[in-house]
C-alpha cells in the first residue's frame, strides 16, 4: 500500500517549474494575499485527477498527513480522491466528512474549497442538521465561510434554498470579494431552479448586495431585468 511519502514524491517528480511559478500568482501568493505562503508544484488538474484514480481509494490515515502537506497538489490530490469517494458511495461519509473537519487548515483556497465543500460536507449534511454549517459561516477564516456557502450547492440541486437564503442575509456585508462571488454564484445556482426565490431574494436585498455578489446572482436572467437590478 502506497503512503503520503510515496505520493508526495510522485507528485514532486511531476512538477513544472513554469507552471508553478503562474499558479503562484494566479492564486495570489504573495505577502498580504489571500494565499500567502502556498506552495505550488505545478502540476495540473487532469494529471492530478489521473493520479488520484490510480491510487485508488486511499485510507483515513493516508489521507491526513497528505491534507497537511505544504504542497498545494498534494493537498488537491487528497480532496480529489475524498470526492472521488464520496460521489462513488465507497466510504463511510461521517468518517470522510469528520476528517475533512478535522484537516480545514489545509483547505485554504477557493479551488481546494470548491472541489470539495459540495461533496463531503454538503453531501454529508443534506440529510442531517445544518447547525454544523453556523460556525463556518461566523468564522473570521475566509475559507471555512467558503466551505460553508459552498456546501449549500448539494443542498440547492435538491431543490432546498432555506439555508442559502440565510447565509447570503449573513454574509451581505462581509469584507471578501471572494465571498461575494460565492455567495453571487450560488444564489444565480439556486435561481437556475426557482427562478421566483432568486427575484423575491433580489426585490428585497439588491440595493445592499455588494456589486460582485449582485452581478454573479443575476448572471443568467433575462438583460432586462438584468439591467433593472443593476441600476436600483
């Protein structure tokens, strides 16, 4: 059985210097950034997909120490194959899901949090109480208020917007153009299925959503209506 040493040196025998000197500007590393101090291999997404399937299913314990890791990859690679195992139905999802609680220090990005959050926490709670979702969203960690929104995806491809509608309510004045983005893109999600929830949300709370937030929300709606938002 493979361990985290074995594939953190597979993946390092992989990188690209090139490409990860683009990664380390693209996800904004520098002093001050919202991913200070990341390390990038560079290595891309399809190759670490094929990677993480040829594992195969990696153990609790395989999956930790690589979650820690000071690699970026090597931390996609672990949440890849943690989704890989939640879509797939071959794992316990409590124990995937309290792992996942367990390593959020190392999901601290928005490719990392939006590969994921859907998956092992959404899909974990979509049957069960929210109230797991509430510290996330009052964290002063940008990344756990990500996860937070961004569980609410599952929630919203089973045709529920209670939670999203609270936490966009929660989240209009937050300081992150990250988060209003997030929260932008998964009210325009929920709209996509209850087009009249989207305009009930928007009539009441246009004029205070943060520009980004507003414009990613209306995204898909008609540009009349578009327009008509934008200018209240």
């Amino acid at each position: 059985m493979v361990d985290a040493v074995q594939i953190t040196a597979r993946l390092t025998s992989l990188g690209d210097a090139a490409a990860a000197r683009h990664a380390l500007r693209f996800f904004k590393t520098g002093p001050g950034e919202y991913g200070a101090g990341d390390q990038f291999l560079g290595i891309r997404m399809p190759v670490l997909r094929a990677e993480s399937k040829a594992l195969g299913v990696l153990a609790p314990a395989t999956l930790a120490p690589l979650l820690q890791s000071p690699w970026h990859e090597v931390r996609m690679l672990a949440l890849v194959n943690m989704v890989d195992q939640a879509r797939r139905k071959i794992c316990d999802r409590a124990a995937l899901y309290q792992l996942y609680m367990s390593q959020l220090s190392g999901v601290n990005n928005w490719d990392l949090v939006d590969v994921s959050a859907p998956d092992i926490v959404g899909k974990y709670l979509l049957e069960r109480d929210r109230a797991p979702l509430a510290p996330l969203i009052k964290s002063d960690n940008l990344w756990h208020r990500r996860i937070g929104v961004l569980a609410c995806l599952t929630f919203i491809r089973a045709g529920e917007t209670t939670d999203i509608e609270r936490f966009a309510l929660q989240l209009l004045a937050d300081p992150e153009d990250l988060m209003h983005k997030a929260v932008g893109w998964m009210l325009r999600e929920a709209g996509k299925r209850d087009e009249p929830f989207l305009i009930r949300f928007l009539d009441q709370q246009a004029s205070s959503m943060p520009r980004t937030m507003l414009r990613y929300a209306i995204e898909k709606l008609p540009e009349p209506r578009r327009q008509y938002y934008l200018n209240k």
